[in-house]
C-alpha cells in the first residue's frame, strides 16, 4: 500500500515540481545533480584565479542541509 500511495504523490508531485523548485537549485530534478553546481563552482574558480579578479567563494555543508531534511 505504501509504495503505490508514494508513487501516486510522486507522479502529481512531478507536474509541479519545476515551479517549486528554483532554477538554480541542482537537485532534485530530472538532468540537473550535485555534481553540476561542483563543476560550475570550480571553473569559476579557476577563471576568477587565471583573470585575478578579487571574489568570495563560501563552501554549503550539504550533509548538515540533508541532516535537517530527516
């Protein structure tokens, strides 16, 4: 029973999932994962170095963020 109820909410979840969800967010949406945001931040990185322009990179503890979800 708990399985077809959880894909039930998942598939109505699904339609609605996108406007919730904010564009730069890179989870927890078809095609986008956490690896995206990692490579993203590193090329920005090394651009900022090789140009040496003056920038603040903050790094998210996403274990603490997921911690909060359960």
């Amino acid at each position: 029973m708990y399985k077809i109820v959880a894909k039930i909410m998942f598939l109505r979840l699904k339609k609605v999932l996108h406007k919730v969800i904010d564009v730069r967010q890179s989870a927890f949406l078809e095609r986008r994962g956490l690896i995206d945001s990692v490579l993203v931040a590193n090329e920005m990185l090394e651009e900022m170095k090789r140009k040496k322009i003056r920038c603040i990179f903050f790094k998210v503890d996403y274990e603490k963020a997921y911690d909060s979800v359960n």
